[in-house]
C-alpha cells in the first residue's frame, strides 16, 4: 500500500475591501480553490497545475475569521505556497494571503487552526461588539465543528 505524504497550510486571508469593491466577497472552498489554481496556472504552466491538481484541496473556510487549511502534496507544496503568496484578487477583491503553520498531518493541523481561529474570533467579537448576530455565533461554532470533524 502506498502512503502519500502531504502537507497541511494553515492560512489566514487579509481582505482589503476599502480599495476594490463595497460588498466584500465570501471566502468559499470553490472561490480560494479558484484562485489558487489560476495562480499556479499562470506562474508555473499547465504541466505545474497538473502535477498539483492531485493532492490540492482547501480542506476548511472559516468566513467569518478568515482562516482556511489548505492540503497539497510535500513535493508540491512549495510551489502552491508560492503561487498562493501572488494571489493578489478575488473577484475584483484585493486579497493577500499569511502563511500561519505548515504541518505534515492533519492532526497538528487542527490543533493551531483552532487555536488561530478561537483567538481571532475573540478579537472579532470585541470589534463587534453589540452587531454581533446569533447567526454569525452559530455560523463560527459550526466552523469549529467542522475543524474538530477532520479526519484524523
């Protein structure tokens, strides 16, 4: 039986919505997957999106704190990582992307995700203060869920 190795990103997504449009875009699976393959298409050709199309997935989004843990394989993980530091849109969006850990298993991964994310969600509760809605607390616990669900 053969074991693939991979590595596990833990990102966070700075949005600079003052600069680009008013409505902020919502960071999806589909739209940082998007983009990242764009990026590794337009700066390492079709045959390095094709030798990274395998084990390249965006395992977790969090919206709300704007964290997300990104699975590609060792060989490839320096180039995706490059490719995703030149990711400077989405949509029409400007974005850029903060390398928080590199872990080679899933289960450190979920460690410091969770650790990042419960940290930045205390920050956003006291930006927000009041305007927080129980959507947005129900929203950020399924998240937390989701992280917790990762297959160990």
């Amino acid at each position: 039986m053969v074991h693939f190795k991979n590595r596990y990103m833990v990102m966070e997504v700075f949005i600079d919505a003052g600069i680009g449009e008013q409505d902020p875009v919502i960071l999806t699976q589909f739209n940082i997957t998007k983009v990242i393959r764009d990026s590794i298409q337009l700066n390492f050709g079709e045959c390095g999106l094709a030798a990274s199309l395998g084990s390249l997935q965006v395992k977790y989004v969090n919206p709300v704190t704007k964290l997300c843990i990104i699975r590609v394989s060792r060989e490839d993980h320096q180039k995706v990582w490059a490719a995703i530091t030149m990711v400077r849109w989405i949509g029409k969006i400007p974005v850029s992307f903060n390398l928080l850990d590199m872990s080679g298993s899933i289960r450190a991964c979920k460690k410091a995700a969770l650790e990042c994310d419960e940290a930045k969600f205390e920050q956003y509760k006291v930006a927000a203060g009041d305007r927080i809605t129980s959507d947005i607390l129900q929203s950020v616990q399924s998240c937390f869920e989701r992280i917790r669900g990762l297959e160990s």
